[in-house]
C-alpha cells in the first residue's frame, strides 16, 4: 500500500514538472511572438515616418510656391551650365547688361518676348534664315509665336534699309534685336539662337520627327539640294519620320507649295511652325522623356543665348505658375498688308510692309489689345519719336 502511495506521489511530481515545461515553453513563445510583433511594429512605423516625410517634402517642393522656387533655381543652373553665350571666353558669366524698354517700343509688364533665330552661313557670310518672336503672356496664360518673314524690308540702324535677314551679318544679334524694336515697335526681353548645324544636331537627338509631305514638297526634296546628302534624298508623299539633315532641307523650301497649298515666304514659315511642333511632341514622347535630360542637356549645348539664370528661372516660374500650355501662332505680314515687288530701291524681291497695319495687328496679337488701343498705342509711340528727333 505504502508502495502504491509512492507510485501516485513520484506520478503528481513528475506531471507537475511537465506541465511547468509545457507553461515554460508557451510563456517562451508569447514572449517571442510580442518581441516580434514589436519589431514589425517599429519596422512599420520607421516606414510610415519616411514616406510621411518623402510626402511632406514632395508637397513642399511642387505644392508650395517657395518648393517650386527651388526646383527652378536648381533647373535654372542646369540650364545656363549647358547654354552658349556670346560674351563668354574661357570663363562663362552671365551677360551683364541688359536691353531695358524704351519710350519708342510697346511693353507691358505681363508679356515676355524671345527672338528665337536660325543662322545660316553661306561663304563666310551669315544671315538669318528663321525669326520667331515667342512671347510669354502670363495674363491670358498662353505662348505665342510670331513669324517675321526674312525678306522684310526695314531700316536697320546705322545702315541702309534692306532685309530683315541681313541686319545680323552687320551687327550680330544686338543690331538685329534693335532692328526688330525699331521697326516692329515691341520690345525683345531676350534670344535664343542655332546655325544649320546645330539644328540638325538636335533633331537627331530626338531620333527623328515625323513630318506629312504633299507630293509636290516630296519631289521637289528629292530633286533640288535643300536635302544637302544625296543619300536622304529619299522622301515619299505622305508621313515620313525625317532625320535632321532631312527636315533641315524641309523648313528652308520656299519655292513649292505646303502641304495646305501655301507658298514662297508663307509657306517657309508654316514649315517652320510644323517642325517646331513636331520636335517638341518627339521631345515629349514615351521614347524620349526617360532621356530628356540627357537629351536637353546635349541640345542646349547647341544654343546661344544672352538670357542669365536668373532670367531663366524667372521664366520658369512664369510658364508653371501661370499654368501655361496653350500656344498660339500669328505671321507678320498679315494679309493684304504688304506688297512683293521684283524689285524695290536696289532690293531684289523685297516684301514691303504697310507698316501701321501690321503693327496694329501684332500689338493685338501679342498684347491682346483691342483695335482702338493697339492704335493708340502706335499713336503714343509715334509721338514719342517725332519728340525725340
């Protein structure tokens, strides 16, 4: 019995010494799993505190205006690092003096106007071949582009009346900008510039641009030398994807038809503006927008300018904050407001401007100005120089 006894007690012991091992084990394991999920929990937190803080940033830089002020700051820096100036030599500074608006020009503090300009050099002569003003109007939040057709007859300070093309072979970019003010009446903010060269550059850049050809523009491409390689000289009726040899050749036709029937000068200047277009749409498609900063950054290498960084970010900051993406374009002549005689004071060809027309019209097109104070506008002007002389 006493046996029995002993049996029963060492039975208890040792049940009782399994069952404080098994709570052992599961107090372990309730232990692990809190020490675990702590973990998660500082891992999660950790987390949730960074992307707080990427938001927050985020939201600073592109939802306030004093974060945007950065990013321009530091795109504007990236900009002017790869620009070409004309007055730089072995060190690049900003261009120190800058044209201020004068009593015999329309200006208005709401509207920015760029003088944009191809060079073409033929024989160490340099001429300009494409004039654009490109104007910035933060009012009614678009971007215009104006046309200045080439063989515009004008008076170009210190030298004889000829055309507008000619006044950069005489006095570089400042004559032709004071040219331009002279005879136009607007005032030019700042300019950008490219010869054949680099503009061929750049569109190979974007891999291309595809361009519609009627058939008269095809053969004309084909047979004539616009197309400087014989080998591209192999364009079809219809769209084309053209390499920068090939739409350089295409914006300098004159003598045939557009694709929409307009010729000589009109139809150089429509040229123009479908290329223009086209490279920005190349710019901004899926091939090419992982690669635009690569892509700027060897395309600005090929552009002269005068514009400094600080300008440069102030044009930033005006096309984003004023949500700027509509783009319209005029032409200067107008329609029936010019003439294209053979020949005009020694002048072979020249287009001779009714010149209070279309200043009437371009200060209604740039500066939105009604009829009545585009004209008095031009009257103020005109008042203003009979005085000065």
């Amino acid at each position: 019995m006493a046996k029995k006894k002993t049996e029963e007690l060492l039975k208890q012991q040792v049940l009782a010494i399994m069952e404080e091992d098994g709570r052992s084990d599961t107090d372990k394991e309730k232990k692990s799993k809190r020490k675990n999920r702590k973990k998660r929990h500082r891992v999660l937190k950790a987390l949730g505190i960074t992307v707080l803080a990427v938001l927050a940033l985020f939201i600073f830089f592109i939802g306030t205006k004093p974060g945007r002020s950065l990013i321009y700051k530091a795109a504007s820096r990236y900009v002017f690092k790869n620009l070409q100036y004309d007055n730089t030599g072995d060190d690049k500074k900003e261009p120190e003096e800058k044209r201020k608006p004068s009593e015999d020009v329309v200006h208005e503090e709401h509207i920015f106007n760029y003088l944009l300009f191809g060079i073409e050099e033929f024989y160490g002569a340099k001429n300009t071949d494409a004039m654009l003003i490109a104007t910035i109007d933060t009012k009614e939040a678009k971007i215009k582009l104006t046309s200045l057709l080439r063989d515009s007859y004008v008076e170009i300070p210190g030298y004889k009346a000829n055309k507008l093309n000619s006044a950069y072979a005489k006095g570089g970019a400042d004559l032709l900008i004071e040219t331009i003010e002279k005879n136009y009446m607007i005032h030019i903010d700042g300019y950008a510039s490219v010869d054949f060269e680099a503009f061929e550059k750049i569109v190979d850049l974007l891999g291309g641009i595809e361009i519609e050809l009627g058939k008269e523009e095809a053969e004309y491409l084909n047979r004539t030398n616009y197309i400087s390689k014989k080998a591209n000289r192999n364009v079809v009726p219809g769209v084309n994807k053209l390499n920068g040899n090939q739409v350089l050749g295409y914006v300098r036709v004159r003598k045939v038809k557009t694709l929409g029937g307009a010729n000589y000068d009109y139809g150089r200047v429509i040229r123009q503006q479908r290329a223009l277009s086209a490279m920005l749409k190349s710019l901004m498609s899926s091939k090419n927008i992982l690669k635009i900063f690569s892509i700027a950054s060897e395309a600005l290498g090929y552009v002269t300018t005068d514009l400094d960084r600080k300008e440069i970010e102030k044009m930033m900051s005006v096309v984003v904050e004023n949500r700027i993406t509509t783009m319209e374009t005029f032409r200067i002549p107008v329609d029936g407001a010019f003439d294209a005689p053979k020949k005009y004071n020694g002048i072979g060809y020249p287009i001779i401007l009714d010149w209070e027309t279309n200043r009437i019209e371009l200060f209604k097109f740039i500066y939105g100005y009604t009829e009545e104070e585009a004209k008095e506008s031009l009257a103020k002007i005109a008042g203003s120089t009979q005085s000065g002389n």
